[in-house]
C-alpha cells in the first residue's frame, strides 16, 4: 500500500475529497492544518519553564556574566 498527501487548497475542495474518500470507503486521516501546529513534548516543556519562572526557579544573568559563560 502506498501513502498519498494530498494539497487541497480550499475548504471546498477539502470537503470534496472527504466526500470521494468516504463514498469509495478509502480511510484517511486529517494530519494537520494551513495553522502550524508543535510537539507536545515541546510544548510541555515551554510550560514548566513558565511556571519555573513564576515560582523563582531561575538565574538571571547580566550581559558581562553571560559573555564570560561564553568564553
């Protein structure tokens, strides 16, 4: 079997291909959308650093510190 993605560019031709593939019983499923979308493992991690933030649970450095760090 073989995977086929197809680029519709309207909702019209979205609803269109739903129509073709559910009157021929050929599965498909929906992997995304025009909006991008990100990795919930991404996601998650985004969060916890705003919660460690809101609770203090970070170090702030100044410009000359970092450039030091970096050296």
């Amino acid at each position: 079997m073989e995977t086929i993605i197809i680029h519709p560019k309207t909702k019209e031709e979205v609803r269109a291909l739903k129509t073709i593939f559910k009157g021929m019983n050929i599965p498909f499923e929906k992997i995304g959308t025009s909006k991008k979308t990100y990795n919930q493992e991404f996601i998650a991690k985004i969060k916890k650093g705003d919660l460690d933030k809101k609770e203090g649970r970070f170090t702030s450095y100044s410009l000359e510190q970092l450039d030091e760090i970096c050296k």
